[in-house]
C-alpha cells in the first residue's frame, strides 16, 4: 500500500467561506498559506452573499457588488426612519467575488494556494499540527504547518443561558416595473406578522431598479419549513412592498446561532477557531462580516511580528450586553420591533452601527443604553448570573448575509 503523501505549509486555513477567504486575503504575503476547501459536490456550499458597513478602503472593493449610503427601517406602524450612515456604507460581497479576489491574491504572493480537498482531522504535532486530507480522486494527503486556522461548522453549540436562531430566507427578484430604489437599503421592515418571542422583519437590498435581494428574516427559537420561509416572503412582497409580477431568479437560505455560548478560540496548541465557530458572530444581531475582517487583520499582525495569539472578535463589554439582550427578547421583557426602530430613531447612525459591531467606547454605550428599556435591562441583567447554562438544542448552521 502506498504510504499517504505529507506536504509542508507555514500557515493551513480549513474552509473557503466568509472567515477562511478572509483571513487568507489578510496573510497573502506574509506567510506561505494553503486554504482548504471542499471539492465539487454535496460538501461545497452554494453561492453566498454577506453585507457589511464600512469606511474607506479595506481592500475589498474588487468583491464588492453594491453599496448603500442610505439605510432605512420601517416601524410596525409603517412609519419609515431613513437614515444616512457617513462616512460608513453598506456593502454587499458575493462569495463568488470574494473567492476571484482572494485566490489570485494567493497565486500572486508567493507560496499561496487553494487544495480542492475533504478535510477529515485535525491533531496537534511537535512544531505545530497537521491536517489529513482526502483529494478529489480519494487520495489521502497530510498536511503539516505551524498554525491552523479552522472555520469548520462545530457538531454542536457549547452550553449557553438563550438560545435563539437568526434563520432567514431571501429571494433575488426581478420586477416586471420599477419598484425599487437603489440607493436605499432596507435594513428591518417590521410591517410583516411578529412571533410570539423574538421578531421578525423584512430586508431589501436593491440591485436596479427592478432587481433585488428580498429576505424574511426571524429571530426565534425554531427555524421554519421551507414552504413557511415561501409563504412569508410571497406575502412581504405582494402585500407589503407591492412588487405586483416578479420572478424569483435565485434563493438563500441559512441559519445561524444568536447565543451567549463561550466559544473556544482555542483547539489545540497550534489550532485555533474563527469564524462563527470561533465566536465571531454578534451575538445579538447575527453580524459577522465585519468582525472576521477584524479578527483576520488582528492575526495577521500576530503572525507578522511573531506573536502566536488568536485575538477575539468581540470585547467582554459586547458580549455581557448581548447576553442582557438575547435573554430580555427570549422572555419576551422587550418589544424587539420597538427596540431596534427606536434605536434607530433615537441614536446617531454612525455611532449606533459602530455599536453593533462592537467598536464604540464605554462612554458611548452608556449613552445608547440610555436609550432603551432600562427597567427591563436591568432586571435581566440581575437575573443572568442564576441563569444556568444548557445544551443547544439541533439547529443546522451557516453562513448569514451579514
């Protein structure tokens, strides 16, 4: 029999989604990497889309489809709040284009590439770890490097006090008039019917006039049948946007976990998590885009000035106020419509979006937590030491818009 093939790389990224292309995108150049990623087949996710706010040049730009300077959320009344976030705009990136820009980023730095392979384990090694692979034609190939950075979905959610699911499903549509306003993107449209627990809005990301990403989107504790997502978004299109003929031209849909789960960064000595199985989801608002840009350009001068540190993705003051809020809207103590529309009413935009992807400063959270129902908060927050910590229930996860 012959004896499986070993190769050597300084840096292994397993999985080419949303964290994986990124931080290979943030290390091309620094250090000699090879980016795992699933082979043609059932194991190859489908095409995907992540949006995200941000201001100036992050050297993304050749993956960027569309971009918003003009947000809005409508309240349950319908009344709209149009709001324009500058210097930040709103950002839509294809998964398609991420990976054109990221793989010809790695051919042109020297020692980067993309293996068409299964990754089947991971152990640590002297020196290091190494990964088994199996090829395409069923090969076996070990893989040995300094550091690994897995991205990989976890088998189940670590212990947590809430657990709600951001599940969603969205339509790209083609209208047979003009419907639609390119310049504004609807963030949260309230004006659909709310569960019991949780919420549930609309999301509209125009592409022309007569093209655009339309998703029904629930925080709650269940995800919904396809046939459901379908009816939902049939009736926000037809009823509350009023799109009359349309045709549905392609389809997402994804879950992800909104929870206050410690997540281990950590797998081994020279392994470590990112993505939303390293914690870099926001816990409370399902956003995820900008904190892997974050994390990836924190490892990246890590590994650039010698350091072998994985930085968090998000502050303990972040976490502990998403912990307050995921567990106020799981008991049902907070109107979620209410919160996020007032919040948009009541706080400067640029401020409040840095807040809600955890950049803002003590003083500047104070402020905002001003503004919203303190007797609720403060109650919650009471409460959550006692709050014991259970198994997740099965929800099946993946990458989100955002």
């Amino acid at each position: 029999m012959t004896p499986p093939a070993t190769e050597a790389s300084d840096v292994v990224i397993i999985g080419g989604g949303a964290a994986g292309l990124s931080l290979a995108h943030h290390l091309a150049g620094i250090a000699p990497v090879t980016v795992i990623e699933p082979p043609q087949g059932p194991l190859r996710p489908a095409e995907r889309t992540w949006c995200y706010w941000h201001a100036g040049d992050d050297g993304l730009g050749e993956a960027v489809s569309a971009s918003w300077s003009v947000l809005r959320v409508h309240g349950v009344d319908g009344c709209p709040v149009t709001v324009e976030p500058a210097p930040l705009t709103y950002r839509m990136v294809r998964s398609t284009d991420l990976e054109r820009l990221v793989h010809g980023r790695l051919a042109r730095s020297g020692g980067g590439r993309v293996l068409r392979a299964t990754a089947e384990s991971v152990r640590g090694v002297p020196g290091g770890a190494e990964v088994r692979c199996t090829l395409p034609d069923g090969r076996s190939l070990t893989l040995r490097a300094r550091r690994v950075f897995d991205s990989r979905p976890l088998r189940a959610l670590p212990p947590a006090r809430t657990h709600l699911l951001q599940h969603f499903r969205g339509w790209f549509v083609r209208t047979a008039t003009h419907q639609f306003d390119p310049a504004v993107a609807d963030l949260m449209d309230f004006r659909v019917p709310q569960p019991a627990r949780g919420l549930a809005f609309g999301y509209v990301l125009p592409l022309a006039p007569d093209r655009a990403l339309v998703e029904y989107t629930e925080f709650s504790r269940s995800a919904l049948t396809t046939e459901a997502y379908k009816s939902a978004l049939g009736h926000y299109c037809r009823d509350v946007l009023g799109l009359g003929a349309f045709t549905v031209e392609r389809a997402e849909q994804g879950v992800i976990p909104m929870t206050d789960a410690r997540f281990p960064r950590r797998a081994g000595t020279a392994v470590a998590r990112i993505g939303t199985a390293g914690g870099a989801t926001r816990p409370a608002t399902g956003y995820t885009f900008a904190a892997v840009q974050r994390q990836s350009r924190a490892i990246a001068a890590a590994l650039r000035d010698g350091r072998e540190t994985t930085p968090a993705p998000h502050g303990r003051r972040a976490l502990a106020m998403d912990a307050m809020l995921l567990r106020a809207l799981d008991t049902g103590r907070v109107d979620g419509p209410a919160f996020f529309t007032d919040l948009f009413r009541q706080v400067p935009t640029e401020r409040l979006l840095r807040f809600l992807d955890g950049a803002t400063s003590l003083r500047e959270e104070w402020s905002i937590g001003l503004r919203t129902p303190v007797r609720a908060m403060l109650r919650t927050a009471t409460e959550l030491p006692f709050v014991p910590r259970r198994p997740a229930p099965d929800a099946r996860t993946g990458d989100h818009h955002r």
